[in-house]
C-alpha cells in the first residue's frame, strides 16, 4: 500500500510513505521531522486525505493521528473513489491548528512560522486571490517577490550585485497577481509596474519574518486561515445548516450564514 504525501507547496517536495506502519501519528512524525520541523510544533499539523492527485475545495477528510494506516482504505470507502483501490492514496501536510498569533508560532518554531506563510499563500492563490483589490494584491505580491529575492541571493543563486531593479516586474505580476485583479483598477500598465517597483523598493530590505508577519496581517482577514468552518445541523426546525466556526479567537461558535454575526458557544 503507497500513499502520497503533499502539502502542494513548491518549497517542499512530495514523500512517499511506503515503508511507515502503525498509527498516521507515526507518518505526521516522520515527515515532519523529513522537513525540519522539530517536535515542539507538531502538534498544530495534521493530515488529510485528498480523494485525488488533484485538490479540489471539498474533496478532503481529516485523519485522526490515531488512525491505524491499515485501516484507512475501510474506514474512508465511500470517500475514495473505485479507481483509488487500486492507487496511490493521496495525503496532505497541513498546518491546521494555527495559534492565537502568527507571532507566538514565529517564537516556537520558526520553520513551522516559514511552512505557515507558504500554506496560506498557495491557498490565497489557488482560491481567493480573483476576488480582492488591487493593492492588497500587490502589496502581498511586492512582499512575496522580495522574500524570494533575498533568499535566492542567500543562496548565491544570484548575482550578489544584483539589485532589485532587475527583477522582471512584468513576469511577477503575471504570476502573482490574477488579470481580473489587474485589470478592476483601470490602470495603465506602465503606472502599474511603476507603482509595482515602488513597493519592491520599499519592502527590499525587510527582513524575511517581518515580511510574513506583515503579509499574514493581510491574508489572515482575506483567507481566515486563523478560522476552521463546518456546515452543521441545528435539529430540528431548522431548514438549512448553519456555519460552525472554530478557531483561538471565535472559540466554538456559529452563525446562519456569511451575513449574520457570530453566536459564541464556547
């Protein structure tokens, strides 16, 4: 039996669990120590398991540490489709229990912090980043490419001389900014690269954790990545589901829909 192991980060490369057996407790442990995290901070990841090698929203189920990984194809059958019998089984690394500050992680274990900022990045990209305005969008993106900057030029990758000038601002905003976005601000393209470099210049000599706890300050109210949603049941009388919210700051609470304020359970 083979699974996959992704967390869908660039950073980070898959792993294949062959050869693990016992608990996913075990699995967690071994992958997590693979990356460099220490044992302080494993407590806030998890795994879940993705009905395909693609991930879609929805498509995924969490795996309690305790499950047996010889049971997994039984516990989950209606979940994995007929084809996955007879495949690879596809898991993902997430950071899923985020504490009550970005800070507090940064503090703890600073690999974790890192592994937090690129999760709630690649999920701002893949599923939110068409819908918010121009210049958190570039803001975020001037905060990305720098980061990136500096690390290549760390790792000699770059031309030490190499200054921020020659980044290929165009390349970047087509990578980290959606068209949709680009285009709602009615913004001649040369003032926008203009504006662009401005920001490149302004976050060039940040240092890399002052830029993730400056760009998970944007993204925290853009994904809620801080915020883990449920639809529930009220019982009966109630003829919809409604939101239960988990999270350090909500607690457990709920709420009818997007609209309507939070009611605290807990």
């Amino acid at each position: 039996m083979s699974y996959v192991l992704s967390n869908g980060l660039r950073r980070f490369h898959k792993k294949c669990c062959r050869h693990v057996a016992g608990l996913f407790q075990r699995v967690l442990q071994v992958v997590l120590e693979g990356i460099g995290i220490s044992a302080v901070a494993h407590a806030h990841f998890a795994l879940r398991l993705i009905s395909g090698p693609i991930r879609h929203a929805a498509d995924h189920v969490w795996l309690h540490p305790y499950l047996l990984i010889s049971n997994l194809r039984h516990t989950y059958a209606r979940f994995l489709t007929s084809t996955a019998a007879s495949q690879d089984l596809y898991l993902e690394l997430r950071l899923r229990f985020v504490p009550q500050s970005a800070y507090e992680l940064l503090l703890t274990e600073s690999n974790a912090f890192f592994y937090l900022n690129e999760q709630v990045f690649e999920d701002f990209l893949g599923h939110v980043a068409w819908k918010v305005n121009l210049e958190a969008a570039l803001e975020l993106a001037a905060l990305k490419v720098c980061r990136d900057f500096i690390e290549k030029k760390a790792k000699s990758c770059l031309d030490h001389k190499a200054g921020i000038n020659s980044i290929d601002v165009d390349s970047a905003l087509q990578t980290l900014v959606p068209k949709t976005v680009l285009c709602s601000g009615n913004i001649k393209p040369s003032v926008l690269r203009r504006q662009f470099m401005q920001l490149l210049k302004k976050y060039a000599s940040l240092p890399a954790t002052e830029s993730v706890l400056q760009s998970l300050s944007i993204l925290v109210g853009i994904v809620k990545f801080d915020v883990e949603i449920f639809k529930a049941s009220m019982g009966v009388g109630w003829g919809s589901p409604v939101d239960l919210l988990v999270g350090p700051e909500v607690g457990l609470s709920y709420r009818v829909n997007e609209r309507c304020e939070v009611s605290f359970v807990l």
